[in-house]
C-alpha cells in the first residue's frame, strides 16, 4: 500500500557508511546548493536563548502575555499564509486546489513508473514511489486531522471532501497491478538494488510487502473476495464498538443496599426510596469500589462485566470475518497476517513473552492480593467468603487499602501547584536540550496558520543542525474539542530533490518560489552538511488541559492570575505524547515512509512510554518544578508519596492488561472458526486460565473489549514497549541518575530515535542496550523481554 503509517527496517552498516561517505562529501557543495535554491542558511544559536525560554513559560502561562504575543503578526498587518503555512489552504476552496493539484503530481509519478524501461528508470523506482506516498499523506493526513478539529464548518466539509478523493485514488493505486509488476522488476535487478540507498532498499521491500497484503498478487476472484472481507471487517468493527451495551442497562435497589457510596450520587439515582443504578459508566464504577454489602456488589459486578448478545454476536462476526480475510490471504491465522510485519512476527512469540511476563509479574500479584484478603478478613461488614477474594471483592478492598496509604494533611492539590502548564513546557525545552540538545522557541503565527487562537507553534532548534520541526501545541480545553490526548504527524521528513525543485519553477500561482510550491509552502531547511533541501516535520499536539474561570483564577494570597495546573497524571500524559513528538522530530530520514513514528506497532510506543520517567525523576523536575506563586522547588517527597501508593497496586493492573492481550492473541491465533465456536467459553477460559482471581460463570465481559477492533492481534504492544522502556530507563539513564546527561541521550538518539522506521526494531535494542544477541529478535528474544517485566 502506498499511504505508510508504520514499519519497521534496517540499514546495514555497508549502506550506512555509503551513505556518511556521501554525507561528507557532499557538505563542501552546501553552501553552493543553498544558494542555487535560494535558501539561506539560518544561525539558531541564538544569543537570547533565555529570553526564548521565559517566553515560553509566558505564552502558556500568561493570557495577557500570550495576546500581546500572538498580535504582533496582526499588528504588522501580515498577511494570511494559509493553515500550517500551506498556501493553498487559504480558505475553504484551496482544499480542493491542494487535492488537484496533488492529483496531477501523482498521475505523472505514475506513469513514468509504468513506462521504466532501463536501468536508469528502474534506479529510481524506490523513490518515485516513496514520493507518491509522500503526496497521497500530504493530503491525506493534514485533511483528516482538519475535519475533525477545525471549528469551521465550511473548511471541515473541504476537508472531508479533499480527504475523500485522495484516499479514493489511494485505493486505486494500490490494486494497481502495474505498480507492483515494475517494483519487483526493478528489486530483482541486482544494478538496481546495489545502487540504492539502505534506505531506498528498505521502502521497496516495505512496499511490496504491503502490495502483497493487499492481495494484489491474487487470483482476480480472490482479491475480490479480499477486498469485500476487508470493508466487511471495517463496518462490523465500527458497528461494534459504537453499539456496545450490557445485557441488563439498569439494577434496581433500595438505598440502604448502597451504603459506603457517595450520598449525593445515591440521591441523583433515586426515586420513591429505589435507586436505579446504571451497569455501565461511572455510577457503576463508584459502586463497585465503595458499597459495603458484598452481595450487592456481586449482583452489580455480574451485570457491570456480561455484555448484550447482540454485542457479543458482533464481537464474533468480527473475528470470524478476520479469520477468513486470513485464510483468504494465504496465513494461517489473523494474527499470522497481523504480526508478519511486527517486531513479535508470530502468536507464538507473543504468548512466549506473555508467559514470561505473567510469570515474573505473579508473584507481586499474590503479595498485592494477601493485603487485599487480610482486609476482607477484619471486615466486620463482611460475611462473604471470608476466607477468599471474590472478582466482586477486590475493586472495593483495593479502594480501601490505597486510602488508608494516602496522607491526610497533604490535600490532592498540592502537587499541581508545582505544574504550570508553561513551566512544565519550559522544563520539556531544558530537559530535551540537556539531552537531546534541542530546543522549544515559540514563533508567532500569522493569521489562518493555526486552527483556534489558543493554538500555540513552536519550532524546534537543533544546537548543531538547526530548524528541524514545526509543532503546533493545541492544549487547553474548549467546548465541542476532543478530550483525548494525541500526537498527529502532518507531515513527514522528507528530502526534496532537485528535480522535484526544477518541476515548481517558474513557481505557479499562490508560490513566490519554487522551493515553497516543492513543498506546498509549508517548512523546509537546508540540511547545513549536505545543502540538501528537506521538508521538516510538521506536528500537532492535542491535550485539553482544563483553564481556570474568571472568578477563580486569582489566588487570595497573590494578585497574579492563576495559570492552568496540571495534576501528576496529566504531567506525565504530557511527557508521553511529546515522547511520540520526540520520535517524529529526530526521526529525521531521506524518505518518508520510514520518517518518526512510521514504524512497527509494537515498537512506536516505546519513546513515549520511555518519557513518562522522566516526568517522575527528581533530576529532570529539578529542571523546572517550582510553586507558580512562591517560585519555590517542589519538594521531592510529595512525588515520592503518590508512587508508592500507585505502584503498591501496579501488579494488578499489569495482570488485567495481561489477561486482555492473550484473550486478543486466543482470538485472532486460530483459523477459520466453525458455527460452534464461542466466545464466550474462551473468555472465560482465558481470564481462568491467566488471572489470580477468577472469574464467575455467567459472565461475558469480551463484548466490551473494543481494543479488538483497533488492536486485532497487537493488544500485547503496549506492555511489550513498557518493558523495553522500563529496562533502557534502568540501563541507559541510570534509573534516574543519567536523566539529564547528554551521553545517555546521544545513544538513545544514535541508536532508536534518529532511525524513525529505518531500522529493525530489534537492531535498536540491541544497539541502546548493548546486547547485539537481541539484534535478529525471535521468539528466545521475546521472551527475554518478557522476563523483564515491566515494574520501573
């Protein structure tokens, strides 16, 4: 397929040293290059670094500084460059002017490749390709986060539009069979593969593989057949995770029933003396963590976790249709096709490494549950089981245990006072700079650049190589704005050719240049050691931090306004999507379809889950932790004691993910499924099977697991990055003690970072954590990994 959205691929050291040979000597025409494009070199080693720092503290932190800020372009009367500075997309029309426009480019790429011929041609091919891709995301990318994040409704709608018409060409494109035909023609010329970059060698075997998953290489029956299982999937997973209910939606009872939970609540669900309790959502939450009466919690857990059978139908429909897509496709099972280009490669590695992790992880479990049980056993309410934890027992005894582990002279506020948005962004710059040495320098935006006048760009320095990203930071919340945290890459690194530069010139109408009409008029540099022009990448960061209202903004001991804290959790939620940022900025390749975060599932996770210790590590909160009205440093132990009393349940937790990860793998690991297969069995079999505590009969909790539908297959990603994380925190930084020291982010840099997709994820590993037994992966690998476990 030709829009990438991850994979992972390596380049070996011949290619690599080929290519610093290049690099070196290439950088004595640089300056030569940048002049003939008319770029000048730019010096970013700005003497008013500090003022750029105090800035951007201000401009999150200060809304009257922030309006000064953001006025200056207004004031100067500049004029509007379009959204993201894309000149087309001035206004509304310009999306379709921007399609078109895109839609001709492809169409020549196109047919020149179906008319290579030569050798000649056919040494281009990997990256003629790579650049289609590279026009079908431009458009594709930028226009689906605009429709559903820009306010205007005329611009979502030529948005949308835009958006269709591309993807539509996309699809054509990659049941194009001449495509394919002229890729492996030109992979199986030995000319042509030795003439290639590592990185131009990696895209043509990422394309053709996904030419092959989209069963071009079939029988015309049977791609039919692919194509109508692949749509088939897509609207029975959506139907599924939008129509997900209980098979009981309500529970009535009488109020005295619901004593341990909140009176207020009681009140809201009550009517003639009977409350009528929701089986899902909060209400239900609240319940099961607070009632006293064991048997009503049974009676509320049971309904809370068995799903609707028309939810557990579509659940099944779902898998089953998978597994035929599979079968179709020439794999064994989904999850066979699904892992084919992950780093775990089979269901076989990733039981191997749950195994592993549940082993490691179980006996912090049991010790987590002997608390638990010696609670239930002093419980004078109790006359349940005494003697054993039930399901319907341990939210409510693990509720009473971390209250009892909390201090009660420190009130929940207490740490946000030491987390202003803007010095937590001002710590970010200071801590990626000690390490990274790069920094966040706010830049004012003229009008139509940003999507809503909260929307704050920031462009990232490098210390050696200068500008080398945009990133709009879209953080506070507003109404009818998405409460869900994300990273959304724009667009990607990418080299721009020369030719690509001679084909803009005369540049066309809105351009002054050929160099802005290259790239659409969004930012490029000059790379200052080779002169090559590159396309940066472009970022949009989106949280929806809570301001404070007027009346309570203003603190009574201070006449300065109060600006927005953040809690604890909302610090670290921070520090991990800019970990994605991280990984997109310095993930800075030649060709996009390996650029950051386009690489495998279970391995893009890994930075960002990496950055969430640091936002814990006294040594990188002494960067810039201070009281937003005193100036005085946070002190440490108020961090210390919301760890401990998180981590003395983390177990847990790391069990209930386990149980969802090998119910996914039990799911998607079999092959064509006969009429009397049930879910529901292996649900239960499953959670019996993996979990401490088990699970009732009567339950069918699997018809609210709608990960299944996002996840098929890879729901175990996310624990398999916590535990790489987890073991480079330890081994890399110190646990802590390397947190800002340059050397530990250099060979994070040098050996995961800068590599994007470019580079097997095992070949990072091995590389950061100098273990080149790791290098080729595999199942003993996966399940080393598992052996780490994941407790930091």
């Amino acid at each position: 397929m030709l829009k990438r959205l991850r994979r992972p691929a390596w380049i070996c050291t011949r290619c690599l040293k080929n290519q610093q040979k290049r690099c070196r000597s290439g950088t004595a025409e640089a300056a030569a290059t940048a002049q003939r494009l008319h770029v000048p070199f730019v010096n970013h080693t700005s003497p008013n670094a500090s003022n750029d720092d105090r800035t951007l503290r201000m401009i999150f932190d200060s809304q009257p500084f922030w309006k000064e800020f953001s006025q200056r372009t207004r004031i100067q009367n500049v004029k509007s460059k379009g959204l993201f500075q894309n000149r087309y997309l001035t206004r509304p029309e310009g999306f379709q002017e921007f399609a078109a426009n895109t839609l001709q480019k492809c169409r020549k790429i196109v047919a020149k490749v179906l008319a290579a011929s030569t050798v000649d041609d056919f040494k281009n091919m990997s990256r003629d390709l790579d650049r289609l891709s590279d026009l079908l995301c431009r458009v594709i990318d930028l226009s689906d986060f605009v429709r559903s994040t820009h306010p205007d409704p005329r611009i979502q709608t030529a948005a949308s539009q835009a958006y269709g018409q591309m993807f539509e060409y996309m699809n054509v494109l990659n049941t194009t069979t001449g495509l394919n035909d002229q890729l492996k023609k030109a992979m199986s010329m030995s000319e042509v593969t030795q003439s290639w970059t590592g990185e131009e060698n990696i895209v043509a075997q990422i394309l053709a593989k996904d030419f092959s998953r989209s069963a071009i290489d079939l029988p015309e029956s049977s791609r039919q057949k692919f194509v109508e299982l692949s749509s088939e999937v897509a609207e029975v997973g959506t139907e599924f995770v939008d129509s997900m209910a209980p098979a009981k939606s309500h529970l009535d009872f009488p109020s005295s029933r619901l004593k341990g939970m909140d009176p207020t609540v009681v009140r809201q669900l009550s009517r003639w003396g009977t409350v009528t309790l929701p089986t899902v959502g909060t209400p239900a939450t609240m319940a099961l963590r607070n009632i006293e009466d064991p048997d009503a919690r049974r009676e509320i857990y049971m309904a809370n976790r068995t799903a609707s059978k028309g939810s557990i139908a579509q659940l099944e429909k779902l898998v089953k249709t998978r597994a035929e897509l599979a079968h179709v496709s020439g794999y064994d099972t989904f999850a066979h096709m699904a892992l084919s280009d992950k780093m775990a490669k089979t269901p076989d590695a990733v039981n191997g490494f749950l195994e592993a992790l549940v082993a490691d992880n179980r006996p912090r479990v049991k010790e987590e549950l002997s608390d638990l049980l010696e609670l239930k056993k002093a419980d004078a309410h109790n006359n349940n089981f005494p003697t054993e934890l039930n399901a319907w027992d341990r939210d409510y005894y693990k509720t009473q245990f971390l209250s009892g582990l909390r201090s009660k002279a420190r009130t929940p506020d207490q740490l946000s006072a030491y987390f202003s948005l803007g010095t937590v962004m001002q710590g970010l710059s200071r801590l990626f700079h000690r390490v990274y040495g790069i920094r966040l320098v706010p830049h004012e935006t003229p009008p139509g650049e940003t999507w809503n006048d909260d929307v704050r760009r920031l462009d990232i320095i490098d210390e050696n190589d200068g500008h080398i990203a945009v990133v709009y930071c879209d953080l506070f919340a507003r109404p009818g704005k998405a409460p869900n945290p994300a990273h959304f890459t724009l667009r990607c690194s990418r080299l721009i050719s020369p030719s690509e530069i001679d084909e803009s010139s005369p540049p066309p109408p809105p351009f002054s240049s050929p160099v802005e009409a290259a790239n659409d008029g969004m930012a490029t540099t000059v790379d200052r050691h080779t002169g090559s022009l590159y396309q940066l990448p472009t970022i949009a960061l989106i949280c929806d931090f809570q301001t404070h209202s007027p009346s309570s903004a203003f603190s009574p001991s201070s006449k300065n306004p109060r600006p927005t804290l953040l809690t604890f959790s909302e610090v670290r939620t921070l520090f991990h999507e800019m970990g994605h940022a991280l990984h997109s900025i310095l993930g800075r390749t030649t060709l996009q379809n390996v650029s950051g975060t386009r690489c495998a599932t279970d391995f893009a996770e890994l930075p960002s889950i990496l950055m969430e210790n640091f936002a814990a590590a006294p040594q990188s909160l002494a960067l810039f932790a201070r009281h937003w009205e005193t100036d005085a440093p946070l002190p440490y132990a108020l961090v210390e004691e919301r760890l401990r009393v998180e981590k003395r349940m983390e177990a847990a937790e790391t069990e209930a993910q386990i149980v969802l990860a090998a119910l996914d793998q039990a799911y998607h690991g079999v092959g064509r499924i006969g009429e009397g297969w049930d879910s529901t069995r292996v649900y239960l079999d499953v959670v019996n099977r993996w979990a401490s505590v088990p699970e009732p009969q009567g339950t069918a909790w699997q018809g609210f697991f709608g990960h299944l539908f996002g996840y098929g297959a890879t729901y175990y990603a996310y624990l398999f990055d916590r535990a790489i994380a987890g073991r480079v925190w330890q081994e890399v930084f110190g646990a802590g003690e390397k947190a800002v020291e340059r050397s530990a982010g250099q060979r994070m840099r040098e050996e995961v970072l800068m590599w994007g997709g470019g580079r097997d994820g095992w070949r990072c590993v091995a590389g950061v954590l100098g273990r080149p037994e790791l290098g080729e992966g595999g199942e003993a690998a996966m399940e080393e990994v598992g052996r780490w476990g994941v407790e930091d």
